[in-house]
C-alpha cells in the first residue's frame, strides 16, 4: 500500500510543472508537484510570457502580480543590436508589445524572466492548495489501469516514500526522463548547438551611457549573444546569452573563458566580472511521438522543444498545462469520461509541430531562409492565437473544415475548434473582456434573441450564460453576430480554456436536449 495518495503527481517544479499545479488547483484538484532542485532557478532562462499566456494568467487574477515582477526594463521595450555594447550600434526594433495592438487578445506581452515568472505560479498555486515540494525525486514508477505508483525520495534526509496518483503529468524538462522511460521517441530537426546563460556582476552604467533597452543583441568574432540586466538602476547583476558553437559543450568553458565571453560582448578587454554562475542548454527543435502513455501524460519541454528565438517554447508548454488542466479536473470529477483525456494529444501535438516549424524559421531568418521555409512563416498574432483544433472534444461543422492549423485571428470565422474572439461584454453594470471570465466553467454565449437557451444552461452543471445584447451596446452586438457566425437566436458553447466547441448558428428546437447531446459529445460521456 503506498504511503500517500494523489490524484495527479506532477514531476517537474519549473515553468510548465508550476503552471500546471496553478491550473490544476484552480480547478479544484489538489495536485502533488515534485522537484528534485532545491530552489526555482537563479537563471532567467525564458524572457517573456506571451499575451495567451498573460491571458490565461488574468483570468485567475494574476496579471498584475506578474506585471509587478517583470524585468524592471521592460519598460523601455526597444532592443539594440550592436557588435558590442561599446561597439559601433547596428540597429534597433520594438521589442514585444506590452498591449495587443491588433485587438485579438486582451492584454500583450509582459517581459519577464522566467526566474521572475516562477515564484508566482509557485505562490498562486500553493495558495489554492496544491502540494509542491522541491529537492524531492521521483526514482521510479509503474503504471496500471487504474494509475500510476511512484517512488519519492527526500533529497535533504534520503528517505523515500511512495505515492498513489490517478494520473502523472510529466513536465520534467528536454531530457525527459519520464518520456524515455516510456519508450516515447521524438522527431525534427534535432540539435542546431548550444547556448549558455552567464550570469555575473559588472560596473556596465558607464558603457550604457545613458542609453535605455530591454536587451542588447551582439554580434562580433568572439561572441554572439544577448546582454541583458537582471537589477534595477542601482544593480550590477547581468546576464550575458552567447550562442555555443554545434558540438560544443559549456562544461569546456571555465571561469576565465565566461569572463573573455563577457568582456567581449560588453568591447572592454580588461572589464573586472564576477561570475556568479553558468549553465547551457541545448537549441533544438523536435516533437515527442506521443503525448500519452496510459496514465501519463507529458508537457512542456517533455513533449516538444523548439529554439529561443520568438518565445514560443514555455508559453507553449503552460498552454499545454492549461488545455489539460480543465480536462483532467472533469475526469476526475466524474463529470467527462476518460476518453475526452485522449483529445489532449489530439489538439496539442499539431500545435506543437506547428510551433516549433515556426521557431525554426525564426532561428534560420539570421543566415537566410529558402524560398519553401519563407512561405511557411505565419505571423506572431497567428502563431499565438490562430490554432484550430480538431478532436473529439469539438464538433466540427461539415463543409467548413479547410484542413489549415490555424487561421487568422484578426480575421475569425468563429468556427468550432478555433479561439474564441475577444469580445467586450457587460458584466454586473461593468465592461469584462470575455476571456477574463473563462476561469474553469463553459460558457453558453447567445444573441440578443437566444434568451431560450438560458434554461438549457441552468440545466446544465458548471456552465455559465450570457445574452449578448442585453446590456452590451449594438456594436459589441454585431461585433459578436459577425465574429461568431451566428444569428440574433444562435448559440456558442466555449470550453474552460477559451476555444469553441460547438456553434448553433439560429435557434433549436428544443435548447435542452441540443445542449445535452454537445455535452455527451464534447465531454465523451457515455
């Protein structure tokens, strides 16, 4: 008999593992998260959470906390390339939008390490509940019909103890040794080389001078890389991202030659640094096989790694988290039957596969794209916000599936499977975005005539109404008619995370048993 029990062990306490636990409490499931380091990484790692991840992150109220954490340059925004901080400048853009200029999300970018990013989903999730315990290693597992057995080990005592789960979510990095132990293979590209984080201490306010950026992209012999500050005005902690030749390994690189890396990007020969640490990873691009083995299941970096550039990599991987989250709570709960855990793959996998294509031609842009690589690039708004899903869990409408993994967001056809559209809506006398209210229920949206669907949905349990148009104005009206593709009696059912699952374009016959019968389909109940 095991010592403890849980319904979901998560193994893996970094960005992806932390937003799964967040998810996961949300919903009412008190998940057990395991760590084998000690403490959340000093490294910043990743830069940004995207705006569907801010977007996801709002909805339970977190938006602010996150912003408050931010890298204190964010606000400066641009990014400056140059041969070296002291070098000749070789350029400057906008960095990522801190607001959605295209008005298809409802908020933007928020730049932020993930070093700054993961003490609030630890924070947020502890507080709703879930158990999380880092320097804690899970040695070992089987699996059965019913779930998964572990065994943990106390990395301060060395004591171990074994615990029960329903399910595992493995969210335990690239290296994954969860996937391999499955025997779950990955495809791609593979490996392009490697890059290192050096984070040191060093008086740089001179060779600034005055100038203000989020990050400095450099570019000479000797180092390419990314310069960025890690304090505030009064701080000297940077970090410095140089690109690794293939093949190389960061173990090669001592002390010294982290501080010749650094004195180059910075073009001061004789610059006192102070290295507090360094660590490498590998930039890759690949997809796992699978995203499921029984009663496993993998995210994050686990199931696809893709290369920095874009920003696609974590934010896709607390996607992940997010879309399981809603699934595996209805599961538990008895409210969905198994199967509708099979559509986690069916969804995910082809986003995956379409992200990381994506961050590979990213990667590539710098030395030149062939002609069948350009034609595949998509736009970030779309790489973001424009994924169709097809699965179980959607009912698709005949003769409206052109096959594309994504449209255009700022074109919606508001069809099953796609992100449903930001829409202003009056909530309580109040002005709410839409996806501010998505934090676990399904939402029924109807027209300003579809007032007989709203018994339907008091019927059915965690699902949330609103009659567009009896508050909103008529613009929000059409903007809704237009967007969704529906009539002024239509129908939208939206799942937890925000994506349609079925439209009824005018009215039913009988709204009851409509709804009925999407939710038996949807939730693969029998």
């Amino acid at each position: 008999m095991a010592d403890e029990t849980t319904e979901v062990l998560i193994v893996g306490g970094s960005m992806v593992g932390l937003a799964q636990a967040l998810f996961l409490a949300r919903q009412g499931i008190r998940p057990l998260l395991v760590e084998r380091h000690a403490e959340i990484s000093a490294h910043p790692r990743a830069q940004a959470a995207s705006p569907r991840t801010m977007e996801l992150l709002r909805a339970l109220g977190l938006e602010d906390a996150v912003r408050a954490r931010e890298n204190p340059h964010a606000q400066y925004g641009d990014i400056l390339q140059a041969q070296s901080l002291t070098g000749p400048e070789l350029g400057r853009f906008d960095g990522p939008f801190r607001h959605d200029p295209n008005d298809v999300g409802t908020t933007g970018w928020t730049l932020i390490g993930q070093d700054r990013l993961e003490p609030v989903l630890r924070e947020g999730a502890e507080e709703l509940g879930a158990d999380i315990r880092f320097a804690t290693e899970m040695t070992g597992f089987t699996q059965d019909a019913d779930g998964v057995t572990a065994v943990l080990r106390d990395l301060a005592d060395g004591s171990e103890r074994t615990v029960r789960a329903r399910y595992l979510v493995a969210a335990d990095g690239s290296r994954a040794p969860v996937r391999e132990s499955l025997g779950i293979g990955r495809h791609g590209p593979g490996v392009f080389g490697r890059q290192m984080n050096i984070v040191f201490h060093a008086d740089l306010d001179p060779y600034v001078a005055g100038r203000t950026f989020f990050l400095c992209f450099v570019s000479n012999p000797e180092v390419k890389g990314v310069l960025g500050k890690l304090g505030g005005a009064d701080s000297d902690r940077w970090v410095l991202a140089p690109s690794l030749p293939p093949g190389s390994d960061h173990r090669a690189y001592d002390t010294e030659d982290c501080v010749e890396l650094v004195r180059a990007a910075v073009g001061v020969p004789d610059l006192p640094v102070e290295v507090e640490s360094a660590t490498s990873w590998e930039i890759a691009a690949w997809v796992a096989d699978r995203f499921r083995s029984g009663r496993v299941l993998l995210a994050g970096d686990c199931a696809h790694v893709m290369p920095p550039t874009g920003g696609f990599g974590g934010n896709t991987g607390i996607q992940d988290a997010h879309n399981l989250a809603w699934k595996l709570a209805l599961v538990l709960r008895g409210a969905a039957g198994p199967e509708l855990l099979d559509t986690y793959e069916q969804e995910r996998a082809p986003v995956a596969e379409f992200t990381v294509d994506q961050g590979v031609i990213r990667y590539l842009q710098r030395s030149g794209l062939d002609e069948a690589a350009a034609a595949r690039h998509r736009p970030e708004t779309t790489v973001l916000f424009g994924h169709v899903y097809r699965s179980d869990a959607v009912l698709r409408e005949p003769g409206q599936d052109d096959g594309s993994v994504v449209e255009d967001p700022k074109a919606p056809t508001g069809r099953p499977g796609t992100r449903a559209p930001h829409l202003p809506l009056i909530r309580q006398g109040k002005e709410v975005p839409l996806h501010d209210l998505l934090d676990g229920d399904f939402w029924l949206l109807t027209g300003p005539e579809g007032t007989p669907w709203q018994p339907a949905a008091e019927l059915s349990q965690g699902v949330s109404f609103h009659r567009v148009g009896e508050e909103e104005a008529p613009e929000t009206v059409e903007r809704f008619l237009t967007r969704y593709g529906v009539t002024a009696a239509g129908a939208v059912l939206l799942r937890p995370d925000g994506f349609i699952a079925w439209r009824s374009p005018g009215p039913a016959p009988d709204p009851a048993e409509t709804l009925t019968g999407v939710f038996d389909t949807v939730l693969r109940r029998p």
